[in-house]
C-alpha cells in the first residue's frame, strides 16, 4: 500500500479482522464476474442486471447461547477489563439465493463481492481521505423506525448514548495517532436504513484531522495503527480484542475488517459489517453490537437479530 501509494498508482484493498491478511489489487486485475464493487464513486457493476425480490430465513442463534456470552462480557465489564465490547454471531440464513444474488439486489453506500466466497452491503465509512484530510464516521445506535417516537428514543437512551460518546473518544484518540487538529465536526446524527424487513434509524459522528502532504507514502503505515475498526471491537481496544476472541468462538475473518479504494489522490474506505460468507455450501450472516454496563440482554439479543437484513 505504501509503495502503490507513493507512485499515486490506483488500488483496491481488502484486510480482514485480525489484519492478517490484506488483498491488493490493481485496477486491471479486477474482474466484474469474480469481483465487484461499489464504494460511492467507484464501481465495476454492470447497471442492466436486473433486480429480483430476495427472500430467506434466519436460524437464530439461540436466546440461551447468546445470554452465555451476553454474562460471560458484563463479568469482564465488572471486572474493569472492558468497558464496551461489540459482541457478535453468526447467523445461517436458509435461500435459494446465491452470494452473488444478495450482492446485486441489496442497495448500501458501500458493496463487495468477493469470489464467491463473502459479500458485504455496508452503511460504516471507515476512514475518508480528501485532500490530505482524514475523515472517520463512527456508528453505534439502531432502532427500528417504525417505533413511535424513534428518533427521540435513540438519542436519549443513556446506553446508547453512554456507548457513542466511548466510541467517538476511541476513534478521535486512534486518529491522533496519525493526524493533527482533530475535531468533532458532527456528533450522533441520525441516518435512515430501508430493508426487506424493517426501516431501522442508525446514529453516527463524523470526526476529521489533518494529514501530511504526503500521506499517499504510508497509506499501509496509516491502516496498520488505526485496525483494528474501534467501532466493532471496543475500548479499551487491546483487551477488549482478547476478550472477543475468547468469547466468540468463530473465525470473524474478513467480518468487520475494512475494504477500500485510492484513486491515486483521495481514499475512501469502510468497515465490513451486513455481511455473508459461505462456509461449504451454507451461508452465514454475522452480525452484532455493542455491549456495556447499562445493556439489557433482550434488547441486545434483539438488535443482533434486526442487523439480518437486505438494504434495498
């Protein structure tokens, strides 16, 4: 990344969870029927596929082994070696759809479909370049929309409050890492989610710092401080990554790693949550949130479960 960067040559890139492994390519290695994208402005998808309802069923995880691993984070919490975790499952979905069904017919900021093997429609920016400019968009707080009075109810709910404020502080300390002058330049607005199931409202931030000029020679260097995504592990991060893997008891692998695009200028990037992997010949939706001191067990057992959805 640091040596396509340094040359201003265009590249994708896509690092899983533990930032073990990274795929990086070039624009010419990309292939519309083995890869596809559509980060914002960039996009190799072909606009005369034609959309198709997509319908499938959850195999829930269930409400007793999720309620283990619920008591086994508030035990940590007690204990002072976390303070918010993000705590997720997967979840097998029973369709007759294909991977690359899910990816076309799904409308997100953000899509990714990788051989076969995953697909991503996700709402989390990560990190955005723009003329030396660093700008991160940290999300925590779902609610269905159709409840009365929503909107009121997610931005004074004191956890999820509490555990925005967490998530907001994490990112501007890991963005000081790289940058100077960060600020908070929006805090916990609200955006608008359509699914095949229900509307949901998500809360977001936007937090920016000032990068060198020449940023574009250590682009790998900049990736390596910051994953990592603090939005999908916790604070404080490094423990917080140990209790995870400890508790979990799956493999995230590329879910809630990071994928992106430098077009030899800016960068744009996003967290890989909403996503589906195929594991054999079953496929599996992983998805979870964030857990603290004030969670309630239903409601996050709950809100698990309405993170299974098609944005359309």
């Amino acid at each position: 990344m640091n040596k396509l960067g340094k040359k201003k040559d265009p590249f994708f890139f896509i690092i899983d969870f533990e930032f073990t492994k990274a795929i990086i390519f070039n624009k010419k290695q990309l292939s519309s029927d083995k890869i596809m994208f559509s980060f914002n402005n960039y996009s190799n998808i072909n606009n005369k596929n034609k959309k198709k309802k997509i319908y499938f069923k959850k195999n829930l995880v269930s409400f007793q082994k999720y309620k283990k691993a619920f008591n086994k984070i508030i035990n940590e919490i007690k204990k002072g070696n976390t303070y918010l975790l993000n705590l997720s499952f997967q979840t097998e979905i029973l369709t007759k759809s294909k991977l690359k069904d899910f990816f076309l017919n799904s409308k997100a900021p953000y899509k990714l479909y990788f051989k076969d093997k995953f697909t991503v429609f996700s709402p989390e920016t990560f990190i955005k370049i723009e003329n030396a400019k660093i700008l991160s968009y940290p999300m925590k707080g779902t609610i269905d929309a159709d409840i009365k009075n929503a909107e009121n109810i997610i931005l004074n709910d004191e956890k999820e409050k509490a555990e925005h404020y967490t998530i907001v502080d994490l990112i501007r300390n890991d963005l000081n890492i790289v940058a100077k002058n960060i600020r908070v330049l929006k805090f916990r607005y609200i955006d608008k989610i359509e699914t095949n199931n229900k509307n949901l409202l998500q809360v977001s931030s936007e937090i920016s710092g000032d990068l060198p000029k020449n940023y574009n020679e250590n682009i790998g260097n900049i990736f390596e401080k910051l994953l990592p995504a603090g939005s999908i592990t916790g604070a404080p991060k490094k423990k917080t990554i140990e209790i995870i893997k400890d508790t979990e008891n799956y493999e995230r692998n590329f879910y809630t790693g990071v994928a992106g695009f430098f077009d030899g200028k800016n960068l744009d990037s996003f967290v890989m949550i909403r996503f589906i992997e195929k594991q054999g010949k079953k496929l599996f939706f992983k998805s979870g949130g964030g857990i603290t001191s004030k969670s309630d067990l239903k409601s996050e057992y709950n809100e698990m479960i309405d993170k299974i959805y098609i944005p359309c």
